[in-house]
C-alpha cells in the first residue's frame, strides 16, 4: 500500500512510522521542518488527569489506554531512533484554591491510584509550593515526556523503518480521480498515493475546508530558567490557571488559550500574567530568569474530540482534531489509523471523521 502523509507532527509520525513498520510504502511531506508545529510548542504531558476532568467516555477510555501505551511506545521510540526522548511518570499534583476547588477535585478520586491531600502534604512533596493552596489531588499516573526531542526520534524512527520524509514541500492541493483522491499536489511535483493521511494539525481545514473542519486554538507558554542551585519541582503542577512541568533544569508554564485564527505571535500580556501566576502558587520563582516564550496552535474539531479514520472522500483519511491532548494520545493514534488502515480495527464511532456533516 502506498500511503501519502500530509503533516510531520507527532500525529504523522507515530502513524507513518507505525505504517512504515508494518511494511507499507509511506512518503511523510511537510510544508516546514518536522516536528515544527503543535508537537513543538507542546508541554509535553501525558495529562491523563488534569486534561479529562470534564471529559466524554470516549475521550477518557482512548486517554487511559494511550497512557497504558505510553512505557513500551517511549522505549521502543528511543531504541529505534537512538534518541533520549525523557519520558517520566513523576505524577502531577492538582492543586485547589479553596474548598470548592477541593470539592470537585474529590469527584475524580474514585479512579484507582488518585488521592486527596491536605495542604501540608502538598508543601511535603512539592516545597516550592509555598503560596496559597487548600490541598490537591495527587495523580501518580500523570507522566510528561520532552516533546521536541520526541518530534526529532520519531522522524528518525519513521526514515530507520524505510519511511520517505519530506520537509519544507507543502501539500497545496489534493486531486481527485474517480470520486477518490488520487494525487497530492506540492509546488515541486505530484504525489500520487492508494492513500492519503491528512495530519496537518491547526491547518488541515485549511487543505480541506469541509471534510477536515479543524480550527486553531493558540497556546503561549514560557520557561523560565534556575538561579545557581536552584532545582523545578519533581511533579507537574496545576494551579491557578496555569500549569508548570519540568523539562531539564528549566520549568515550562503554560498555557494560554486564544482563538485568535492562525495568529502565533507572543504577546507581553500573556507572558507577564503565566509569570504572575506561576510566581504566585511558587514564589520562588521570582529570582527564575525568563528563558524563552512561544506560541503554538492546537488542532480543534467542531465537537472537541479527534477525527480519526477514513473521511466521506475514498482515499483520504484524518488524522486531527487532537485539541490539548495529541502528545498524550500519539501512541494510541499511531495504533488505531494503523490497525483501521490494515483492516485489522474499525474506526472509533466518536472519533469517526464522518461523524461530522
Ligand atoms: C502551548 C501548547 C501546549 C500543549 N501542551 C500539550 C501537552 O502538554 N500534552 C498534550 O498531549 N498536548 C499538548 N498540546 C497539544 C498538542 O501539541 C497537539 O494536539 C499535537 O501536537 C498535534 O499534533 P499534530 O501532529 O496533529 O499537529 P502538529 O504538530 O501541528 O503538526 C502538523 C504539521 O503539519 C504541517 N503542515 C501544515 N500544513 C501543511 C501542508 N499543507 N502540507 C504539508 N505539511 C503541512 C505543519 O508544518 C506541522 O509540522 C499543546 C499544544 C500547545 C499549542
């Protein structure tokens, strides 16, 4: 089967190189570098706490068993690409500001392994929680993995595997033969393919407008960098609006979320009001130096959850519409397009791209 992949992402990549495995002929083109988007802007948590809180059945089952994916996926990623991708389950604590934070966060505690607690065990495992805080929710499952480096394993993974991939080509049109789609259309050549994978995140309605409806939502984040001796905390950290994950010896916090088009541009606004956040829950981070400030785009589906699987057109499949989750669900993505595309699974009825009109 030959397989043309639009969009070099997490999302393309797990599933081409996953394609690529199982012995089909796959071409991954991409109109920037790989791994340039979403996958690089990301925070890089496996959230399979925090992010469900008001989530859909559907939507926690694919989360849970993407995290049960996750130790196997991240060590065979390393060992195919001789890349470090640092993946860790160091959990996450969920803090409450008052009681009534509190209160909702004891309805999730019913899940196996998650536990409530007070504000001095909090201070306990994490010390430089010093500002104002009820207690949290302690979920030892949360695991978080650097997802630049794992943008870059991948494409190493998906090229060992005998994957063609393309970088700085953007698919600007997909040609339709016999009702099906039959050509990718680049403005350096043709790209003819039995199918088409449509991964192109906050972009891909841009491609096509109908059959792949996916709108941006941007996201700012920062790092912020250490004084001399100075260490981030252990676990991920949610509060007060924002989170803050370890990466290294800096702290990522984030995030914004704007709906403000295709635009990426940082903004001071954003930067100093995740700061005043961060600083307020640890406010040690006041002597931390600002080591860096981004923006990305998160893919976003009418209904919020992903499209995965063929479309209304023959030949062209989604792979989108992931939202704040597509580090999460890569490994779980990468198994279900596979296993639709090589007959062996039936697409996830709630995540059935022809689900949408
Ligand atoms: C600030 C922020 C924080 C986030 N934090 C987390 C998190 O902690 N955990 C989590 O699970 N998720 C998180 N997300 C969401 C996650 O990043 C996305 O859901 C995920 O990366 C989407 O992956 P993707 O491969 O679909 O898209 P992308 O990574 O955006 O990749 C799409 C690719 O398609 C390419 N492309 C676009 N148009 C074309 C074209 N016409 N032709 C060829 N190529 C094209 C782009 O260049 C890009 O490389 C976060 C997102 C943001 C913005």
């Amino acid at each position: 089967m030959k397989v043309v992949i639009i969009g070099a992402g997490v999302a393309g990549l797990a599933i081409g190189w996953r394609l690529a495995q199982a012995g089909s002929e796959v071409t991954i083109l991409d109109r920037a570098q790989p791994a340039s988007g979403a996958s690089w802007a990301a925070a890089g948590m496996i959230a399979v706490t925090a992010e469900l809180a008001d989530a859909s059945a559907p939507e926690i089952e694919f989360a849970r068993y993407a995290n049960s994916l996750w130790p196997s996926f991240a060590e065979e990623v390393e060992a195919a690409s001789d890349r470090v991708i640092g993946f860790s389950r160091a959990g996450a604590l969920i803090l409450a500001a008052d009681e009534a934070g509190l209160a909702r966060l004891r309805k999730q505690t019913s899940e196996p392994g998650l536990e409530m607690l007070d504000a001095g065990q909090v201070r306990a495992l994490a010390p430089m929680v010093t500002g104002p805080q009820e207690g949290a929710l302690w979920s030892p499952k949360e695991a978080r993995v650097d997802n630049r480096a794992l943008g870059i394993a991948l494409s190493h993974a998906f090229q060992r595997a005998g994957g063609t991939l393309i970088a700085n080509e953007a698919v600007v049109r997909i040609e339709r033969q016999g009702g099906r789609a039959a050509i990718a259309h680049t403005p350096f050549g043709l790209y003819p393919a039995d199918i088409f994978i449509l991964a192109a995140g906050a972009w891909s309605g841009l491609l096509e407008e109908v059959l792949a409806p996916i709108t941006p939502v941007k996201g700012q984040m920062i790092a912020l960098a250490p004084p001399r001796g100075a260490m981030p905390p252990q676990q991920v950290i949610w509060g007060n609006g924002i989170y803050a994950v370890p990466r290294g010896n800096r702290l990522l916090v984030g995030a914004t979320v704007e709906d403000v088009g295709f635009d990426t541009k940082p903004t001071d606004a954003a930067r100093g009001s995740l700061r005043a956040r961060a600083q307020a829950l640890m406010p040690g981070l006041m002597r931390w130096t600002l080591a860096e400030h981004w923006a990305g785009l998160r893919p976003r589906s009418p209904d919020g959850l992903p499209l995965l699987g063929p479309t209304k057109l023959d030949g062209l499949w989604l792979a989108g519409g992931q939202f704040r989750n597509g580090i999460l669900f890569a490994p779980a993505i990468a198994q279900s397009v596979t296993a639709q595309l090589l007959g062996k699974a039936a697409p996830i009825a709630a995540f059935d791209p022809r689900r949408l009109a």
